[in-house]
C-alpha cells in the first residue's frame, strides 16, 4: 500500500490552498498497465505544470484508489467504471455513497482468462473445482472476475478453489502450477502475461467469456460490451479471444480544486503521444470518447472547462 499523505496536506491540496502541490497517483499492482502509465503520468504532470509533484503509488487496484481518493490519501486515482459506479452510489464492496468526479475517461479495459495448455481448461464451465486467482483484494479486476463467474453459474465462494492474487503473482503461481487460471481486467497487452506467453516450458490459453455481457448488464447495467483480445496479442497465443470489456476512467474527489483538474486534464491530453508510447490503448482517450456515455461518473468541472474550449459539451438528454 502506498504512503499516506498528511491530512492537512491533502485537504489543502483538495482545495487548491498549498503552495507545493505533492499528490499521488493510485494505480495497481506493478505487474499491469495502470501502475506504468501512472508513472508516466506523474512525470509528465510534474516536469510540465509549475508547482506540482506528482507519484504514482502501487495499490490493489479500483477499489482501492476510490477509498484513498474518499479519505483524501490520494488526489487521483484509476478506476474501472463499475467499481466506480458502485462506489458512487455507495453498493457492493462501498458502505456508503463517495463524491467521485471523472476526470477522463482512458480506455476499454479488457477481462482475461488465462490458463495453460493442458489444464483441461477448455471453456468457463471447466472452471468449476478449479484453482482460480480472481483478482487481489482491493481491485476491480475482483469485482468483475466475480460478475463473470457468476454469469456462467459459478459461485466464486463454493465453485472453486479461489485465491485472490496480483497478476504478478498470479503468473508465478500459474508457472509453478499452484492455481490452474486466473483472471485479470487491464487494458493491452499486460506485461505480467507478456512474461508469461514467453517463458520456457509453458502455452498460455485464453478463455472466451464475451457470452457473459448480456447476463451483466441485466444485472448491473449497462457498463460491459462484448470485446475481442486480437491475436498475438501475446506470445504463443493461438487465435482471437472473446472478451468483456470495461472502460477504465481516472479520477478524483469532488472537492478537488477546478485548477488541479483542469491543469491535470488539460496536461495529459497535450502529452497524449507520451503516453501511448507507455501504454498504447491510451490512444482511446479522445474528446469523442469523453462523452458517449463510457463513464457514469458525473465530470469535473475542471475537466468540463477544458473539453469545452476544445468544442466538446456532455450531450443532453
């Protein structure tokens, strides 16, 4: 977990009232994408905008970068839209309703199934018994793992042997034969399983779960679309594989300054280039993409200003 900030610092920086803007970043785990490009980010944002240091901290990821941005711990943080959506209106793993803002919406995120060649894993139902990773505590990736299941009839907390891993950890563990699959949302390609479809001695597979959405998005609305991991996305991986895809937004704290999120947003989307070289699914953060319905997270109005001057409004009903 990530060092925390102090409380008069944090609320200071909430407002807009510190002279030195020291914020951090919540991303994941160090074996996917959001910790990198958080990284970029924070480099970009700290070289450019006079005044502000910026860190990017590992965490569990979703849920844990909302409850550091609720307790003021962090000034940003990713997230993925369900877990966001849960925490504002205060359901699922969230007590009570959290004041979150979107400051942009990034990417689609892609949900893997990921096991090895001869583990008699051909489809989700061979799943059942199984030792499956679903996510570490504190992520997103948890959140969705547990959608999927259930959508195909596995309960998650009786189907299987379930173990709450990173996706490092759960690529080791899958290496050394100590879980069977494990499951991870993060946008392409993910450098854990780029190491994994490269080791010596082993033959990712991917699982198709695309039939999933619909039983999703009855349940939960409509945050999920049916998605496709193209192939040789990874090495040795035979073929396409269907996906569930879930938009990865950033965010903050509706008491965050109009500057912080106006410098913040304005910045990144100057330095877009930058960071695609990090993460290239970050080509999807487009003013178009902004607003056509991706993030159910009323924007900030920082990040509303800054869209407005390019010519791009929320659209009204």
């Amino acid at each position: 977990m990530k060092k925390l900030i102090g409380w008069g610092l944090a609320a200071a920086l909430a407002l807009g009232t510190a002279h030195a803007q020291m914020i951090s970043i919540g991303t994941g785990g160090t074996g996917g994408v959001w910790y990198p490009l958080g990284g970029a980010m924070a480099n970009i944002l700290t070289k450019t905008v006079p005044g502000m240091t910026v860190t990017a901290e590992v965490t569990g990821g979703s849920v844990d970068n909302i409850l550091l941005i609720r307790s003021g711990q962090s000034a940003l943080g990713f997230s993925m839209v369900d877990a966001a959506w849960d925490a504002y209106r205060g359901q699922g793993k969230f007590k009570e309703k959290i004041e979150l803002r979107t400051l942009a919406v990034f990417y689609p995120q892609k949900n893997h199934v990921v096991t090895l060649e001869g583990s008699g894993i051909e489809k989700m139902a061979d799943l059942k018994g199984k030792r499956v990773s679903i996510g570490s505590p504190g992520s997103g990736s948890e959140i969705i793992a547990r959608r999927v299941l259930e959508a195909y009839g596995i309960d998650p907390d009786k189907d299987i042997v379930r173990q709450r891993l990173g996706v490092a950890e759960a690529v080791n563990a899958l290496k050394d034969r100590k879980i069977d699959a494990f499951i991870h949302n993060a946008a392409i390609p993910i450098p854990a399983v780029i190491d994994l479809g490269a080791s010596p001695g082993v033959r990712l597979k991917l699982i198709d779960h695309a039939d999933a959405v619909g039983a999703m998005n009855k349940k939960f609305g409509p945050l999920y679309s049916a998605g496709t991991l193209p192939a040789n996305t990874y090495p040795g991986q035979r073929g396409e594989s269907k996906t569930v895809d879930v938009w990865a937004v950033l965010l903050t704290n509706s008491k965050t300054s109009e500057k912080l999120a106006y410098d913040t947003v304005k910045t990144l989307f100057e330095k877009k280039p930058d960071l695609v070289i990090v993460a290239r699914d970050a080509e999807y953060m487009t003013y178009e993409n902004q607003f056509s319905g991706n993030s159910p997270i009323p924007f900030h109005p920082g990040a509303l200003k800054f869209f407005a001057e390019k010519g791009f409004k929320p659209k009204t009903k």
